[in-house]
C-alpha cells in the first residue's frame, strides 16, 4: 500500500498539550487535521487545512491552521466544565469513541433530579470541521443550562448564522453577524452558526495577534435557557475557509 505524498503535523502547533492524551482525527482525503483534548473540557486543541503553494499538486504543501484552541463552557455565571470542583469523577469530559474522521466526548454532572449530559461529536470533512454540542435534561426537575464556545483564531472571522442544522437541512434565512471587511478576503476564516431550539450570539474580540470568538447559545436570562425533563439542546458551529464555501457568499 503506498503511503501519502504528503506529510500531516504530528501535533498542533505551539500548544504545551500532551500529543498522548490528545484524539486527532483527520479528513477521508487527508485535507485536514484536528486534535482534541477530552481531559481539558472537551477542547480542539488544533485544527488545520492542507494547502499548496503553487499551481498543481507537486508543489510545496503547508498546513494552514484554523483553530490554535477551544473552550467549553457555561453561558451562566458557573464553573467552568471539565473542572473536578465537587470529587466526583463524572463532573470531566470523557473520550467515548472515535473512528479517523470524527470523536465523541461526553460529560455528565449532577445527581438525582438534577442531572445533565452533555455531547461534543466532532468530524472532519471536506476540510471543514463540524462540531456539534448537544445537552440534555435527565433529571427530573427543569434545568437552566446554556453553552458558551471560545475559539481562538489566527485570522478574522466571517460569521453567518443560520445556516448549520443539527439535522443537515439548510435554513435559507442567511444574515453575517459579522460584516467587517478586510484587503485580503482569503484570510479569513469562515463560520457558520446554528442554534436548536432558538438563536445564539457571537462576539469577536482582537488582542494584538490574538482573536477570540465567543460563540454564545442563549443567555442565562434567557427564557429558552430552561430545559424541561428529558429536554435537549443542540448548537451546531462548521468551521473552514471562505473557499470552501461555509456561510460566505461568493
């Protein structure tokens, strides 16, 4: 069997995460890498597209990254997931299972009539990275529960929500949140929204080099933030290049 022509990063770039505990997946045509970090809540700890310098495929290959880092955590005011505050082991997020192009990792909290289970299924295709989130009620007593997702970005985003469904149907309704423009458009980074049931918010902050998105799904006095019994919750994000097509209108 012959081996690809081209070489893939052993680990992202820059990180101080261990590569052993880290999950990488990788797209079916080897467009694309991503590491996750389950142990330090669910994170991407990197993400990458495979790109070529020059006009055919026997030219130079770089890998350009798209995500030097992620957080998960409560859009209410508490601790952040993945923390062990109270000594139960199931208050971490758990690697469950992986196959070359996607991971799932879990987390569960809570006891008795106050139990949630969250769900981060990540998959490579494309080159584009989907994550989809989803949180449930399995208690028996209404829960305000809600997700916040920091990505931390080398470019500037271009942001457009609605257009990412948890069940793969486009919604034609297509607005940018972001409209911001710059010299170079190829630079920025594309990223497409949806929020089941309801709406979600971004923020983009700029810190010298540094970009942070915020992408925030419902507020805690938000009245689609409760979660009834047996309830679920789900925010999609696709994330890729404006060339690939996601949420940006050519």
């Amino acid at each position: 069997m012959t081996g690809p022509v081209f070489k893939m990063p052993a680990a992202p770039t820059g990180r101080e995460y261990s590569s052993a505990h880290l999950i990488r997946i990788v797209d079916p045509l080897g467009s694309a890498i991503a590491w996750f970090a389950p142990e330090i809540g669910a994170c991407c700890a990197g993400y990458a597209i495979r790109q070529v310098r020059g006009t055919s495929p026997s030219q130079s290959v770089w890998w350009r990254e798209i995500i030097t880092g992620s957080a998960i955590t409560h859009s209410s005011p508490l601790s952040s997931l993945g923390k062990n505050d109270d000594g139960n082991a199931e208050s971490t997020w758990r690697f469950v299972e992986r196959d070359p192009a996607s991971c799932t990792m879990e987390w569960k909290i809570g006891k008795g009539s106050r139990t949630e289970h969250w769900q981060m299924v990540a998959s490579l295709a494309d080159a584009q990275l989907s994550l989809c989130l989803r949180m449930w009620n399995t208690g028996a007593t209404r829960i305000q529960t809600g997700a916040r997702l920091r990505l931390a970005l080398p470019s500037p985003p271009d942001i457009t929500l609605g257009t990412v469904s948890p069940t793969g149907n486009n919604d034609p309704t297509d607005y940018r949140s972001d409209t911001s423009t710059q010299e170079n458009q190829e630079e920025r980074i594309a990223i497409a929204v949806e929020a089941f049931p309801g709406t979600s918010t971004t923020e983009t902050d700029y810190l010298n080099d540094k970009i942070t998105c915020t992408i925030t799904y419902h507020q805690p006095d938000d009245p689609a933030s409760i979660i009834g019994p047996s309830g679920c919750q789900c925010l999609s994000v696709l994330i890729g290049l404006p060339m690939s097509g996601v949420g940006i209108e050519e």
